[in-house]
C-alpha cells in the first residue's frame, strides 16, 4: 500500500496515500477504539459538519480572510459530501475524548484532501491547502461541532416526525375500523365501564400527535447556534462581522430559520437545547411502549388472555410449542424505548457533567440523540407496517364480556343509586347472571327504562351523529331477558 507522511505536534506519522482523512484522524482512530462505530455512520452528523464547513468557507471568503480559488474547492467537496460522497472516510469512533475535535479534525482533513484534488493536487499537500488554516478557518471545534450537530439533528428529527404521523395516521385509520365495537373500559386491570375499541385505538393516535408537536418544538431550539463563538465564546481569531454572515450562509444553505445566540459564551457551554430534545424522546419512547404493552395485553391469549384484538403474525414463536405466535414487533419496539430510555440517562450525566466554558462530553450525547431517533423512526415505521396494519378485532368476544361485565352497574348510578348498583353488581357476580336481568328481577327498572340506560351511545358518550352511517354493536347487552344459570 502507497504511503504519504503527515506530521503533528506528536511527530511524523505514515497514512494510507488513498486516505482522505489525515495524522490527526489516524491518532483518534488508535486512541479510541471504542463502539467500532465510525462518526462516518451519522450521515446527519457528517451532513452537518458539510454545512457548516461550506458556511464558513463562503463567510470567510466574503470577508477577506479566503482566497476564492480555495474557497470554490472547498465548497465543491462540502457539496459532495453533502451529496453522499465520502462518508466512509468519517472513521473517528462516535465516542471519543476531547470534546468532539477528533470529529472536526477528521472533517477538515477529509474536505481538505478532496478540495486539493479538485484544485489539481495530491492529497496531503497542505501547503497549498490546509485542514486547520483553510478547512477550519475562523472556528474552533468548540463553534463548528455542536453547530453541525444541531443542523444534524434538526434533519434527523424531520424524519422521525415523518415516522411518528406515520404510525398515527396507522392508528387513525384502525380507530375508524373499530368505532362501533363495544367493549369493557379498563381501570388497574378491572373492569370499569364501558367504551368503543375505537376510542381505544384513537388514544394510541392521539398521543403520537402530541408527542410529534412536542418534537417540532424541541426542534426549534436547536435553530439558535454558536458558530463564530470560536473556543469559549468570545469570538477570538473569528473576523469582525463574521459570525452573523456565517448564520447568515449556514441558514440559506440549510433553509432553516437558523439565529446566532444572544450570548455565545453561554451558547457554547449550555447542552440544554440537547437536554430538552433527549426528554422529549423519553417522552415519545415510554408512550409508544405503554401503548405496545396494551396491544401485546388486548391480544394476549388466544385462549387464556384477554383475547380482544389479533395482531397479524410475523413469525413461529417457539421452538418447543407448536401454533404459539408470540407479539414481536410490539415487543421489539418496547426494547427500543428502553434503550432510548437508557440513552437519555447517559445524555442526562453528560451535560451535567460540564466544566466552565465547556462541555467536553458532547460525543456520548451526540451518539445517544442520533441512536434513539434513528431507532425511534425505524420502530414506529415497523409498528404502523408489520403490526397495525394487520389488528383484526375479536367482536364476539368483547361484546359477550360486556354483556356480563359489572362495569354496566355503573350506567344504572344515576337512576337507582350507588349502593343499589353496588348491590346489583356483587348479586350478577355471585350468581353469574348479567345487570340486565338482576334489574329486572328486582324490579327496580322497566325493561323499557332499562334499555335507555344501555343505549350504546350513552354507555360510550358518543352522539348517534358521530357513529353514522353505522350504528354501535350492541352485541348481548340488550338481550336483558336472556337468563344464564352457570356462574360466569
């Protein structure tokens, strides 16, 4: 293998001559061989660090401090690694010490050996091209890294809320289907009163749909950035003026509304736009796992659990019980929520771990926030194709539990009291008999008071208008003379 040598303050080092990335990036990659994961993996991260790169090339060029021959290559291989190329030579393990400068130093010495062959010469011949002088010019790791993280971020997020509106509308479309079942309500897994496998299937919608604005909004504070506060914040080396034109570029090229912080010394210590966007994606993974625990409890069975809906089977689930068909996609995705769960413990003790004008632990955050979003979008993805899509409702079974749940005592509260629907109740359960024929054997309601009592739309709080054209399954709650003579 062709070799070139590349010096640093530690002395000559031999690189790969077909290497974009440089002595600096070689130094990382022996001192941390951590995850076996390369910063190369992020594409938003290395997307990022394009954006900014091309930013402060264009700003420096305007100002003065680049000539136009250097800023033009330079610009050229931040497009193209924007595009997708070179990627691979983003080798930095994603957790690393230093604050993140193994990850800028690798995307210096990567944009600066691409735009050196575009200006005709070799790689690694910084004299005429430089990663620090050129590459780097007018930043320091402390402005251009967490800067390319937000830019990152804000893209990654877009496709995760993409993913969320996409398992929503999945559930959406599945509360629509089911807006007639009837069924028992739930409360600390009794039975309480009475409700639709609709309304049921319509929270699962309803708290994606709060969690994706939750998410935009976490997305807005990563607009406000720190390019141009250099090492600590106060802008040395950085031209005067160079920090709003800098925004200014980054902001047109990314078209994102993007602002310069009000105070960068602050700007450039403070993770807590990072802390609120990983307590947003614990928000988003324990709803999404409460809501998988409900689908893996309603399907649960066939024959011994609840037995309500049916999840479309994806694969044998056991290699010792025949016919068994275990919830996996549920179940994979709660594992995803734990994991972003643990991630945001880790992004937790990362910020608080700061020191003055600095935090040095931004990899591990930056590796915690892209994993559990990446994971996120692929989990609700997988949930909304390989499992909602497929939920068929077992209607028989939850009408004949309605019909002989105590839950319908408490639609008879308001017209013969609480204690004589407690009485009612503790009477069917004994006996096994249902609400309706207790009433009745009582004497305590008509049949025909009894029927307006267990109209289904009054037991479900719904209007007939909004059930039209369809009308509410009744199912056996309505049968009110039908005796059962075996405890139930």
């Amino acid at each position: 293998m062709a070799m070139r040598k590349e010096v640093d303050l530690l002395g000559v080092k031999e690189i790969p001559d077909g290497s974009y990335w440089g002595v600096h990036t070689a130094r990382a990659v022996e001192n941390f061989p951590i995850t076996g994961i390369p910063i190369g993996r992020y594409t938003h991260l290395v997307r990022g660090l394009a954006f900014v790169k091309e930013a402060a090339a264009l700003a420096n060029a305007e100002l003065g401090q680049l000539d136009e021959a250097r800023r033009d290559a330079i610009v050229a291989a931040c497009r193209e690694i924007r595009a997708g190329a070179l990627h691979d030579q983003f080798v930095v393990d994603v957790i690393q010490g230093g604050a993140g400068t193994s990850t800028n130093m690798n995307a210096n010495e990567v944009i600066a050996n691409r735009a050196l062959e575009i200006l005709g010469h070799a790689k690694g011949d910084y004299a005429r091209l430089h990663p620090n002088d050129h590459v780097n010019l007018s930043q320091s790791t402390n402005d251009a890294y967490p800067t390319a993280i937000n830019v990152g971020l804000i893209e990654a997020i877009d496709g995760l809320a993409a993913a969320l509106d996409h398992l929503e509308q999945a559930f959406a479309r599945k509360a629509a289907e089911f807006e007639t079942i009837l069924k028992v309500g739930r409360t600390q897994l009794q039975d309480a009163v009475p409700m639709t496998l609709g309304q049921e299937f319509r929270v699962f919608a309803v708290m994606l749909g709060e969690d994706r604005l939750r998410l935009l909004e976490s997305a807005k504070l990563l607009h406000e950035i720190n390019l141009g506060a250099t090492a600590i914040g106060t802008g040395l080396n950085a031209p005067a003026g160079y920090a709003a034109l800098a925004c200014r570029y980054l902001a047109e090229l990314t078209g994102r509304p993007l602002e310069t912080a009000a105070d960068l010394i602050e700007a450039t210590q403070d993770p807590g736009a990072f802390v609120h966007l990983s307590g947003v994606l614990k928000r988003i993974a324990v709803k999404l796992s409460k809501t998988c625990n409900d689908l893996r409890l309603l399907s649960s069975g066939p024959k011994a659990g609840f037995n309500e809906i049916n999840l479309p089977p994806m694969q044998a689930g056991s290699s010792i019980m025949p016919g068994k068909v275990n919830p996996v996609i549920p179940e994979v995705v709660n594992q995803v929520a734990f994991t972003v769960i643990g991630n945001d413990i880790a992004i937790t003790m990362a910020a608080e771990a700061g020191q003055l004008q600095l935090n040095a632990f931004e990899p591990v955050i930056i590796r915690g926030l892209s994993d559990s979003i990446a994971h996120l979008s692929a989990a609700a993805r997988v949930l909304a194709d390989r499992c909602v899509d497929g939920i068929t409702a077992n209607r028989e079974v939850m009408a004949e539990r309605l019909a002989h749940s105590l839950c319908l005592a408490a639609a008879l509260n308001p017209l013969i009291g609480y204690y004589q629907a407690s009485e009612i109740a503790r009477d069917a359960l004994a006996t096994g008999r249902t609400i309706a024929e207790v009433v009745l054997e009582r004497g305590l309601l008509t049949e025909a008071e009894l029927a307006a009592a267990l109209q289904p739309e009054r037991l479900v709080n719904l209007p007939g208008s909004v059930l039209a054209p369809q009308a509410l399954e009744a199912g056996p709650i309505m049968s009110v003379t039908t005796s059962s003579t075996a405890p139930r």
